[in-house]
C-alpha cells in the first residue's frame, strides 16, 4: 500500500454537499449560512428551537501528557464519533479550531489524522470561517478604545499603570511579549507598557466559548476588567462603551460551524483556546447544540487530562451544568516508553521494562479522571512499531487500574479499526455517572488553585508570595471567590518543569502571576515559566509550508 499523508488522504476524501450533513441532523438549509461547499454556521434562530429537546450523553476525550512521540487526541476523537456512527448510533462529534501560531510553529494542525480527520483539513487549519480572525479584532478593539480613552482626557480614571489588557494576534511571536506602546511623541499618546498574548488565550476567546448566547455575549463582554484606577476600583469594558461593538464584530463568530468527517458524519468545529494557557475546550454553544441533535457527542479538551480534562471537568461542565457521561483517556505505546526514558530515536525498538515505568503517567490520568466520577476507558492509539507484548504490557497495566485498555487503529482504518472501543463508550455511558468538579465554588481561590495542584498534580505544595494572595483576597472581598481557577502550566508535565515526564510527586508549584478573567467567569493562575505568548521553535513549520506549481499547499500537517 502506498504510504498517504494526512493532506493527502484528505483531499482524497468524497465530500458531500454541507446540506447533506446538516439535513442527517435534522438543520433545514434555511438554518445553514454556506462558507463554500463543504462547511457552514448553524443560525442562531435554529439554536434557539432547540432548548426544550432532550441531550444525548457527553463523552470526554483525554490524553496522557503530550510527548513528541504523539498521542493524537483529535484523531481518536474523530475516530470514536465515526466508530459510533458505524455501530448505528447517532453521533456528533465536537472539537476546537486550529491556532494559525502552532500550525506555522511545531504542533501542527487539529483535524485529526489519516482516515480520522475532518475535512476540509486545508480551510480549517488556516482561516476557516475568520472566527480566530473575529475574536483578535474584537479584543483589539477594546484594546485601542483603552489608548484612546486617555488620550482624550481620561475621565474613567484609568491608572495607565494599572491597565490589564494586553493586545492578542494569532501567531506565536516572542518578540512581542514585552512593549511599549504609545512612542513617538504626543499625537501618538502616552507611552506604557504591555504586550501581547496569542489570541487563544484571549478572555475573548473564553467568553465566546463559554457564552450561552448572544445576549449572554455582550454581558460577559461589557464584564471584563480592563484595569484599575488609582483607588485600586476597576474600570470595565462597558465602562468603555466598547461591549456592543465587540458583541458586533463577534455576532457571526458566536454561531457553530459545521463540517464533517472523511466518513460524511457531522461535526461541529467551534472555538479554539489552549489548555496550558486557557480553558481548552470547544464552544458551550456547540457542545449544547450537538447534544440536542445526537445520542452521542464526543468533544475533546487540550493536552493531557491534568490540564484539559480538570479544566473541562471544573470550569466548563460547572459552568454550563454539562455531565460527562464517560472518558476515554488516550496513550500510545511509544509515548509511554518516552515517559519511561526511552530517547525519541529509540521508539522503534520494543522496551516492555520502560513501558511499563512509563505506565505510571497513564495511570495518574486514569485516577484523575476517575476522581472526577466519571467511568474511564483507554484508547490505546496503533502504532506500526507496537509490538503484541508492548501492547499486552498496557493492557494488563490498565487492568490493574480498573480500566480497560482497547487497541485502536483508526488512523490506518477509521471507523472500522475503533469498532471495539465505540461499543465499550456505550456501555459506559449507559451506567450511572457520578460526576462532581473537584472543589466547591465557596473555597477561597487559593485554596481552588491549592487543591488542583495537589490532587491532580501530586505537588506538595503552591508557592505564592503575598502580592499575589493579597490580590486573591482583593478579587474575594470584591465578589469573585466563587470563580473556578483556571492553572496555566507546562502541558509536558504534572510540575511546572517541562523536562520532567512520567508521574512525579511532592514537587512545588510556584505562582508566577494572577489573572481575573471575569467576563469569562474564572481566575487564571500562571505557573512557573509559562508564556500566554508562545515563540517559534529553531525550525518552525513555516519553513515547508509552501505552494506547489498546481498552487496546491504542501508542509501543512
């Protein structure tokens, strides 16, 4: 057989006409804005029709932590929703869009993998529908509005050195992580410092994605904290006048988009933050969408289980009253034996013994998630290297963790190589879940951000010092203790040291800096040395990512 790149495979693909997907789940074209021929935004209007159908059940996809091995989180989650499809089950499947920073960086695109993809893999993997393109200027608006407000008078009040919003592009750009705005003399205003983040960790972003509606939109728009005056009071985005026109410019962004997989089932491609920086997870909206249209709705959420699966557990399913009914947390043998300190070279040559001390890694997410109460099943995503003792050695690991470990080979076969584990999500899923975020919203925040790190992380302790808990009690006393915390950290390790793999414990798990997102509704903690401004590596994939003599794109993964 002749050896297919994802690109490739994609474009093979025979698409049908996005009415065709819409019509399966009972959208009439009437309800579809067209973007092409192959994806389209469900209207509003439609959304609204269907508050009072009952939802299908809820299934996580989660992973070990990420090495540069790959796990290929995205790429079982299609595979799991096209499994379902292939059983009889009416299934949707929900994931986030692709960052412009990481495709032209290292991680490369978020559509899946070989014949598990959602197509059109081009268009979602650069602009798709302007979504991305959508939040920055929306974020950028409320950015400029703050420079200009001051340089007309100021009559908010604004400390120009209390001023918490940064500007967002959507491209990873080290360089500009630290500035200083305003130079050039007095027509151009008064010069201050900020910088700028990537538009996935954007309190943009997280509204949108967190956001019931638009109404619900602009509310949580008009509720961010731009900075403070000189009394420490804050000043806010409607303060501004700066929500409507930002509610405007997102008014299309806010509406879920359709595609769908290589196998012609629906999936819904909607919102986009990173786990280590931000929530990590798809749209509300799409999620409660698809759960009013499907029996099944499988979403994912970013990176391994520590980050996403807690931030999806404790923010979004509290936020929008979700219940999980089921988990498929994902491993690969040869990431295992990296977490077990096999070198990247060496993953080709079987090694049962740093398996198996690999393992531990796996076994922390599984307990994890099964803390949360929510029955957990492991994918164990096929590699041509496995050998049948390796792929035991997990099994029997598992096992022992009261999970069961089901083979998967979706990415050479689809949905008929992920059959087993579609058929043991259903029995999951068909047994009372228990589920219940890790902490009540009453806790103080530091205590929130104390029992994540060390229930989930196994740290000993969280290092802060008193300007940040002082700014905790700050946000407490002015009615924002009962946000969940949002832990920005490494997503290559439980610590907040990237080089440390497998299933470290009692570590520290210092604070470096503290965000109130509260039109998002949460308090981020930024730990250790983690940028929400992510630089390119010494040869970023922008460096092959080129157009053909037929004007084709070739280097895009």
């Amino acid at each position: 057989m002749t050896f297919q790149s994802d690109i490739e495979i994609a474009r093979a693909a025979n698409k049908l006409p996005i009415q065709e997907i819409g019509a399966r789940l009972g959208i009439p074209s009437g309800d579809l804005i067209p973007y092409g021929h192959d994806k389209a935004k469900v209207s509003q209007g439609f959304i609204r029709g269907l508050a009072d159908r009952p939802d299908g059940k809820l299934i996580l996809v989660t992973a070990i932590n990420p090495t540069p091995a790959g796990e290929g989180k995205t790429t079982t989650t299609v595979g799991l929703g096209d499994g379902l499809n292939r059983i009889g089950k009416r299934a949707v499947i929900c994931i986030r869009e692709a960052s412009l920073g990481p495709n032209f960086g290292m991680k490369g695109g978020a559509a899946g993998g070989g014949r598990s993809q959602v197509v059109p893999m081009e268009d979602m993997n650069l602009h798709f529908t302007g979504d991305f393109h959508a939040i920055t200027s929306a974020h950028n608006l409320l950015s400029a509005m703050i420079d200009n407000h001051i340089y007309w008078g100021n009559d908010l009040g604004l400390d120009a050195r209390r001023i918490t919003w940064r500007r967002v592009m959507d491209m990873n750009d080290r360089a500009l992580r630290d500035m200083v705005v305003n130079l050039g003399g007095v027509s151009n205003g008064f010069p201050r410092q900020t910088g700028f983040d990537i538009t996935v960790a954007s309190e943009v972003m997280a509204i949108l994605c967190l956001a019931e509606d638009l109404e619900d939109l602009e509310r949580r728009l008009g509720d961010i904290v731009v900075g403070y005056r000189r009394d420490r009071s804050p000043v806010f985005c409607r303060d501004l006048k700066a929500d409507g026109a930002m509610a405007v410019l997102l008014k299309d962004a806010m509406q879920p988009n359709l595609v769908q997989t290589i196998e012609n089932n629906p999936a819904f491609v909607h919102g986009g933050p990173f786990a280590n920086i931000a929530h990590g997870c798809n749209s509300v909206i799409a999620t409660r969408t698809a759960l009013k249209l499907a029996d099944y709705v499988v979403t994912e959420a970013g990176f391994g289980a520590d980050l996403g699966a807690e931030k999806f557990f404790d923010i979004k399913c509290r936020k929008a009253g979700l219940k999980p009914s089921a988990a498929v947390v994902v491993a690969t043998v040869r990431a295992l034996k990296m977490n077990g300190g096999v070198a990247r070279e060496d993953l080709g040559r079987e090694d049962v013994a740093a398996l198996k001390r690999g393992c531990a890694n796996l076994g922390r997410h599984i307990a994890n998630v099964k803390g949360f109460g929510v029955p957990v099943v492991v994918a164990i995503n096929h590699f041509t290297t496995d050998t049948e003792a390796e792929i035991e050695a997990v099994r029997a690991y598992a096992a022992g963790q009261g999970a069961e470990a089901i083979l998967c080979r979706h990415w050479a076969d689809g949905s008929a190589g992920i059959e087993d584990l579609a058929r043991k999500v259903v029995q999951l899923a068909e047994t009372p879940s228990m589920f219940a975020p890790l902490y009540p919203d009453e806790m103080p925040l530091f205590e929130k951000m104390e029992t994540v790190a060390r229930r989930i992380y196994h740290a000993h302790d969280v290092i802060a010092d008193h300007v940040i808990r002082d700014q905790l009690r700050a946000w407490e006393d002015a009615g924002y203790g009962a946000l969940p915390v949002c832990m920005a950290k490494t997503q290559y390790s439980f610590t907040t040291d990237a080089a440390i793999r497998g299933a470290p414990e009692g570590h520290s798990v210092p604070i470096r800096e503290v965000r109130l997102s509260a039109g998002a509704g949460f308090v981020v903690a930024i730990c250790g040395e983690i940028r929400t401004m992510p630089g390119l590596p010494r040869e970023p994939a922008a460096e092959v990512i080129r157009l053909n003599g037929e004007g084709r794109i070739e280097g895009l993964f």
